[in-house]
C-alpha cells in the first residue's frame, strides 16, 4: 500500500503557481482573494485562516471580510455586489454555511462566475456538468491532480462517491466521468453500500462519519479518497475512512490530515490565479 501525500503534493504545486504569481507582478497584477465569512463558526474561522496563510506565502493579496451573522441578506448581496465590480479582486467566496435568515441560493448567484473560485454559482455548475468547465469547486479538482500525479488510471475503472454534495460529491462523479470511469454515486439512504464500495477501483468518501469506511468495505488494491475531517472527543482529527484497517487492503490511500485538505486550498488558489491571467487577456 502507498500513501497519497498531499501535502507534499500540494507544496509541489505551489511552488509553480508562486511562479505564475510573480509573472503576473511583473506585469504590474497581483491576484486577489476576498473571502466573506459571517459569524463564529470554529470549523470556518479555521478553513478561512487556512485560506489566508496560503493565500499570503504564494503572494496573493487576500482579504477576509468579518461580519456579524446578523447582518441582513441584502447588505450581504450588496457588498458582494461591490466586490464583482472591483476589478482588483479576482477570485471572491462567501464561507458556508450561512445563517438561516440568509438564502444560500441568492448568495451563490450573486458572486460573479468568472470570480466565483469555488465553482458554486449555478452557471459553473451547468458549464462543469455540460462538459467545459470554468471554476470547478475545488475539493474535487484537488482529487484529480491527485490521480495525475500518482498514474491513478481512471478509463473504463469502476469509480463510487459516497456523498451527494454540490461541493464534493456531484463534482467529483463528474469529473470522474469526464475521465471515463464508470461512476455511482452513493448517500446515506443507499442499500447494501458494502457490497458497492467492494467492488470500487476508486472509492471517494466524502459523507462526514468519523472512521466509516473499514477493511472489509474496500476492494484489494483499490484507490481510496478520504474527504471527511471529523474531531473526536480529544479534539483529534480522523477521516471518513479507518486509515489503519482500510491500509491493510488498499493500493493507495490519502490520510487525514495530510490527504485532500492540502490539495483543496492549492486548487482554490490555483483558481484564483487563473482568473487573474483570464482577467489580462
Ligand atoms: N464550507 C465548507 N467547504 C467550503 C468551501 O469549499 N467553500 C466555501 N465557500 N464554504 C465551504
């Protein structure tokens, strides 16, 4: 069994997109990143200072934008509304979840698709699903680079996602199908899950379970993707899948952390960048 390192993988990349930055500088851009985030949630403070600190070491100019998750809807799709018209900022995302009072929907189709670096606006969404992708949420483009560099052959390979989310779990079938693989997707209400995962070349598990996914789930030799990030009571950090059982079996596997996280806000960085180079052309 092999180890995907993603961070290792994800220091590799951006070291080439710190290239692309500084090439951009000398054409007098600095790509930018402006990132909304509303109320306390510990889980976004932590992903959004993640963004930032990686934002910082590639040479973005990044902002994060505090408010108090009382702030009313419309002042929230004004301010977005002011950020599409700044040309400085290339990339804008606004953290989810939102509070109740606030409608994710509206949110999403406010942010401008060419700065929409997550790929949630319904424009990217249908432009992924219908074959030529613009932004693509991030989480599932980290995956992909993951293949390449490890010659994970995805052709004519029976792929399963286990999670339906328009963050992980759509774009990731698609994208796999756009491989070739052969792909299911499975939720929390399939039937007889096992016998599915078992017979996967290619297991993405993104269903937020703490250590879900044991030995006897997973196919001898198969690639194993663990998208979850479950605290457990000591505050420590597991995946979705059980490392230690499912290495016995696997051909590859990502840990947590160490796995998809790392690669996740490489991609959203590398979306932001290229929305800058798009934005001179
Ligand atoms: N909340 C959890 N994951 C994400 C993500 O990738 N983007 C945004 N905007 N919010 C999230």
């Amino acid at each position: 069994m092999k180890i995907i390192d993603g961070k290792a993988l994800a220091e590799t990349m951006q070291e080439k997109l710190k290239n692309r930055v500084d090439k951009l500088k000398g054409k007098g851009i600095q790509p930018g990143l402006a990132v909304i985030l509303l109320g306390e949630n510990p889980a976004s403070q932590v992903y959004v200072r993640n963004k930032e600190r990686v934002a910082a070491k590639l040479g973005l100019k990044s902002e994060i934008v505090r408010l108090p998750d009382t702030i009313s809807e419309a002042e929230l799709l004004d301010l977005i509304e002011s950020y599409n018209n700044d040309i400085s900022w290339h990339g804008l995302l606004v953290q989810l979840p939102l509070p109740p009072h606030i409608s994710e929907e509206k949110v999403l189709l406010a942010i401008s698709p060419e700065k929409d670096v997550d790929g949630f606006h319904p424009i990217n969404m249908g432009k992924l699903w219908s074959g030529s992708p613009l932004m693509i949420p991030s989480t599932p483009a980290g995956i992909m680079e993951m293949f390449r560099a490890y010659g994970v052959e995805l052709s004519g390979k029976k792929a399963v996602v286990i999670g339906r989310s328009n963050i992980v779990g759509k774009p990731m079938a698609q994208l796999l199908m756009m491989a070739n693989a052969t792909v299911t997707i499975a939720h929390s209400r399939t039937e007889n899950l096992s016998e599915l995962t078992r017979s996967a070349d290619i297991l993405v598990v993104a269903i937020g379970q703490d250590r879900f996914i044991k030995a006897e789930d997973v196919k001898a030799g198969a690639v194993v993707i663990d998208v979850g990030m479950n605290r457990d009571e000591n505050g420590k950090l597991h995946g979705d899948v059980d490392f230690e059982q499912v290495k016995e079996v696997a051909g590859l596997l990502t840990p947590v952390p160490g796995g998809v996280g790392p690669m996740t806000i490489t991609m959203l960085m590398e979306q932001t960048i290229r929305a800058a180079e798009t934005s001179m052309k």
